[in-house]
C-alpha cells in the first residue's frame, strides 16, 4: 500500500458531507454540527438533494454542483448509494472519503472500492464512527470531539473510541488523530 492520497485524509483543505440532514436525532444532522462546532477553517460543504440548508448552511444538491472538489468527503447515506456516490467523488476530483454509512455488506463494500480505484480514492469505513482532528478543529463524525493533543487512536470499534474519548476529556487527555 502506498501512502498517496494520505494528506487528504489527514490534513483536508475542504470537507464535504454527503447525506446531511435536517433530521433531528440523524447521523447526517449531528455530523454537520460537529463538523460546523469544530473551528475546522476549509470550506465545509453540504451535500443532500432534498434541502437548501442544513444547520443554516447552504446545501448543495450534488457533488457535481460543488465549487471544487473536498479534499475530503463525508459519507451519512443509504448503503445501496454509497459505491455510486464513491465514483461520483472521484469523478469530481475527490482524494479521499469518510463512509460512516452503516449495513454495507461483502457485494456494496467491494463495489464500493472498485468505484475508487480509479481514482486512487483513499476510504476510511465503511460502517464507522468518522474521523476526528483536533489539531485541525475537525470532527466528522457523530461522536463528542476529543481536546487536542499529541496521542493518537485508531480502533475498530466506535464503541470503544467514544468510550476512551469521553474518558480521556473527563481527564483533560487530548488526541491528535
């Protein structure tokens, strides 16, 4: 594996959510505030056919309607969409993507990355919590954000990174990724 396409993982420019929402409770609405709460200073762009507007945010009904590709994306919407958004992405110019999407199964998942392959397309996911980084005041995911600090965490269960979040903000223990 080589390492192309990390930098847009790990230190994004411009993030778009794809699937935010005006929901309350929805996975999509809870990302666009921890993504807007954050102090994150790139673009933060909205994507969702169905609104003009999440969280007083303009948003945009496509990926192909945004000003220029996110360096990163965000993805909060239905499994069977997911591998065909994925392409979208990379068509845009996308480098790397967040699938918080949950129920995506052995068929979508391997849709889903040949869709990115492509494009050299770096995903995180599918069925995760998201991706926090402090350091760059970016939280997108749907869990509290850590404070900054120089430990990092990567884990596969999102049980288990909201448990160790929580605990370590109670203890003023921060996180750089």
């Amino acid at each position: 594996m080589t390492v192309r396409n990390f930098d847009a993982l790990f230190k994004p420019a411009s993030v778009a959510l794809v699937g935010a929402s005006i929901k309350p409770g929805s996975i999509g609405l809870i990302t666009a505030q921890n993504l807007l709460r954050g102090g994150f200073t790139g673009p933060i762009w909205f994507v969702n056919p169905k609104y003009a507007s999440v969280a007083d945010h303009a948003c945009y009904p496509s990926i192909a309607s945004l000003p220029s590709a996110p360096d990163l994306a965000v993805l909060v919407t239905p499994p069977q969409t997911v591998p065909g958004l994925v392409r979208e992405l990379g068509d845009k110019g996308t480098r790397a993507a967040v699938v918080i999407t949950a129920g995506i199964r052995d068929d979508l998942k391997q849709a889903m990355l040949t869709a990115s392959q492509p494009y050299t397309l770096r995903l995180q996911g599918p069925n995760c919590v998201g991706l926090m980084l402090p350091h760059l005041g970016l939280n997108a995911s749907f869990s509290a954000a850590p404070a900054a600090g120089d430990i990092a965490f990567l884990s596969q269960s999102g049980a288990l990174i909201t448990g160790i979040v929580d605990w370590a903000r109670a203890r003023s223990i921060g996180f750089s990724h």
